[in-house]
C-alpha cells in the first residue's frame, strides 16, 4: 500500500509526498511523527498472510480473515504449478517474509483462540512466530462504550504494575472530569499520570495526577491512552484515535513496544518538555 504522510510538526522531507511502506518505516525512527502520523504510519503497514496451495475444500483462507478481522492483515491464498509448498502459511511485508508456519498452527489457534476477547492486542505465547507480527488491531468505531472498555484495560494494566508513565488524552477536560473517581485512584498508585485535555471550562482538580491543558487542534481531536509498562516491554500498550468526523474515530490499539514507545516520545517532547 502506498499513502500520504502529511508532516505539519516534523522536520521530515517533502512532507505531503506519497511515500512507500518501507521508506515510511525508515523514517518512523528518524522523525518526530504527529498523532495522526503515527496513525497513519500504523495504518500503512498492512501486512498479507499467504495460505499456499490450500486443498479445494478448505475454509482456511476464509476462516482466517474472519479471525484477523480487526488486525492489520490482508489475508489471500496463492497456488503453483508445481503445488508446492503445501500447507504452509507465509506472513509478508512488502517483499519481506517475517514469519512461515504450518497451516495446522492457524487451524489449532482459531479452534482454540489466542486473541484476548474481551482485551487488548494479543496474548502471543503459543502461537508466537506468526502473532508477535500482528500486534496491532486498526478501527473505525462509533462506539465510546468500546474504547471507554479499552482504556480502562490500558489504566488497569497500569494499576497493577504499579509503576512506569500513563500518558492519557480524552479531547476535552468535561471528558476527564467525568473519569475524576478514577483518576483519584489512579493517583495513589506509583505510576507517573500525565493527562491531556483541551479546555472547556471545566477545572481539573485531581491529586496524584499532571495535568496539562492544551488548547490545540490535535489535542482537541485525539483520543489516547498510553501506558510505557514501567520499563517492560510486556507491558506496554497504547490506544490511539482521531475524531474524523463527529463522534466518529479511526485509530488502533497496540501492544507493538516500538509503536507504544513512538506515541509517547512525541507526547514527551511535544507536551511535557517543551512546556516549564
């Protein structure tokens, strides 16, 4: 896939420029990217699992793309002339095979379930050479039930470490407040709290928790909560969306170390440093 990465806040080259998948990624870890970048860039990174030579009465191919369908993964099959390799299942990137397993593997993970439901990313243990590639599930949702679910995984998560950043945005601080009991908890915890909000009017009183108000489009727009692990990479975790269009938001959620990472370097260095 090839998209538009528009850079308004980075130093990157010809910003607006269609760019490819792999040149993107270079650039990911070159270049401070914007919220909706990071999107983006997430969005773009679409990888394709090839079933090779499945029997003609199998389900695989369609069974797997039911199973993958919030993750950022085309699912297709492909045949040869000589009908070789026979069940085998390759995960790709551009032209880069990341991950080749027996078709059995598949079969056994969707009879018996490894994406977490209801949860956050994947729990990758026994099926890890294939799903430590699909970290990442990308949505458009309606819902706020939803998302208000996966960011309170991600807060949890980080209540029961006990430790590392959370880093949290909800458009405005009416939205915060609403989570105030919450966050009061929160607070106690050993975790440093860090919250991003535009102004509406209403004061954020919250102890144990760094507020900072923002009065800007991007802070206005984006819905995050962001957890660093405390350090640990099992830990980590990140939702991440965009108002599109009223009470309409596109994004994903993670548990990719280096996505999660990404989201809260630029949130360091755009919000909490560069301000007294």
């Amino acid at each position: 896939m090839v998209f538009a990465v528009k850079n308004e806040t980075s130093s990157a080259p010809n910003a607006g420029v269609a760019l490819s998948n792999s040149y993107v990624r270079r650039l990911v870890t070159r270049y401070r990217m914007a919220l909706s970048e990071i999107i983006s860039f997430v969005e773009g990174n679409e990888k394709t699992l090839v079933v090779f030579n499945p029997p003609a009465d199998s389900t695989l191919v369609s069974d797997l793309r039911d199973y993958f369908a919030t993750q950022n993964v085309a699912v297709t099959s492909r045949r040869t002339a000589s009908g070789e390799p026979e069940g085998v299942v390759v995960l790709r990137l551009d032209d880069e095979v990341l991950a080749a397993v027996p078709a059995e593997q598949l079969e056994e993970l969707i009879a018996g379930g490894a994406l977490r439901q209801p949860g956050v990313g994947i729990d990758d243990t026994p099926y890890h050479e294939i799903l430590t590639h699909l970290k990442e599930t990308t949505f458009t949702s309606s819902s706020k039930a939803r998302m208000i679910e996966i960011s309170h995984e991600i807060e949890d998560r980080a209540l029961r470490v006990d430790d590392g950043r959370l880093y949290t945005g909800f458009q405005y601080a009416s939205k915060l407040d609403d989570q105030h009991d919450r966050y009061r908890r929160l607070g106690t915890t050993g975790v440093d709290i860090h919250t991003f909000t535009a102004p509406d009017g209403t004061p954020i009183e919250i102890d144990g928790i760094t507020h900072h108000s923002i009065d800007n489009t991007e802070i206005e727009r984006s819905w995050f909560v962001v957890f660093d692990g405390g350090g640990d990479n099992a830990y980590k975790t990140a939702l991440l969306a965009t108002e599109r269009s009223p009470n309409s938001f596109y994004g994903f959620w993670s548990d990719d170390p280096g996505i999660v990472d990404r989201i809260g370097d630029y949130l360091d260095s755009a919000y909490i440093k560069a301000r007294p």
